[in-house]
C-alpha cells in the first residue's frame, strides 16, 4: 500500500469493509456460481424458471396477442 495515497487507502478500506460485511453472501453467491460452472452443457449459466412462470408469460402473450388482433380487425371494417 505504499504507492495508494490516502483517498484511494480510503476507498480500499471501504471496499474491504464491505466485503467483511456481505462476506457471507458473497460466499453462497460465489458457491452457486461454482456449481453451474461445474455442470455440462449451455444451461449451465441459465437462469432457472418454473413452469408457473413460463405458463404466465404464455398466457399475457396469447392475452396481448387477442387484444392487438381485435383492434386491427375492429379498425379495419
């Protein structure tokens, strides 16, 4: 730390602080990370979405979708 001057000492004392407190957190976040890392194949980083939520998004897009073809068929006669 010889070459830091006292703001940038600051900021790593900050930095260093903060990572004592979310140490924790960090862990299991960096532990989760690990594992995906671990497993084969393009899913491994993916995002894990149930079922309900897919069926939810499938229903707003069938709901959105009936709604913009009725007011273009409503418009056009």
């Amino acid at each position: 730390m010889d070459g830091l001057s006292p703001r940038e000492r600051l900021v790593l004392a900050a930095i260093e602080l903060e990572l004592r407190r979310s140490g924790e957190h960090l862990a299991s976040r960096l532990n989760e990370f690990n594992e995906r890392a671990a497993q084969e194949g393009p899913r491994r980083y993916a995002d894990h979405v149930s079922r309900t939520e897919v069926a939810v998004v499938a229903v707003m897009v069938l709901v959105l979708t009936t709604i913009v073809t009725l007011v273009i068929v409503t418009c056009g006669k």
